[in-house]
C-alpha cells in the first residue's frame, strides 16, 4: 500500500513534467483517477450549468463512484506512465 501511494504521488508529479499536453479527454482522465485516488467518491454539489470545466471535471470523477482508491492509483500511475513513454 505505502508503495502505491509513493508511485501515485511521484506520477502526480511526473504529469507536470509531460513533453506534450495531453488532449482534454485525457487531462479529465487524468483528474477524475486523480481526485478519485486521493480522495475517494465525488462530493458536494455539481457546479452550474455555465461553469463548463467544473461540470466536465465533475462529472468525469462522478462516472467512477464505486471504484476503489487502490484500483484508481493504479490506473493512474499506469496513465502518466503511458504518457511518458
């Protein structure tokens, strides 16, 4: 478990660090497995219908209500590891 988190927190830097910006697909990916790694389920209320990017991001980390924290890392650690290569 400590292992995951220092390879989740070191990717969490790694993606600062990418030769190219991912495309807005992916920059949501990237967030959703992020928020949902760190910080579980989605809470709070949904943003309004005119903040555009705040309901995107939203409802991008909404979609994986359920998957576990563990199962998120991974799937984050192992996105950032594509993106570099």
């Amino acid at each position: 478990m400590a292992d995951l988190k220092s390879q989740f927190e070191q990717a969490a830097k790694d993606v600062h660090s990418l030769d190219e910006r991912p495309d807005n697909d992916t920059l949501l990916r990237l967030y959703a497995l992020y928020k949902q790694g760190s910080e579980g389920d989605v809470t709070g209320p949904k943003p309004g219908f005119f903040d555009f990017v705040g309901t995107a991001k939203y409802e991008a980390w909404a979609k994986l209500a359920g998957t576990s924290q563990d199962d998120a890392m991974t799937k984050y650690v192992a996105l950032v590891g594509k993106l570099r290569g």
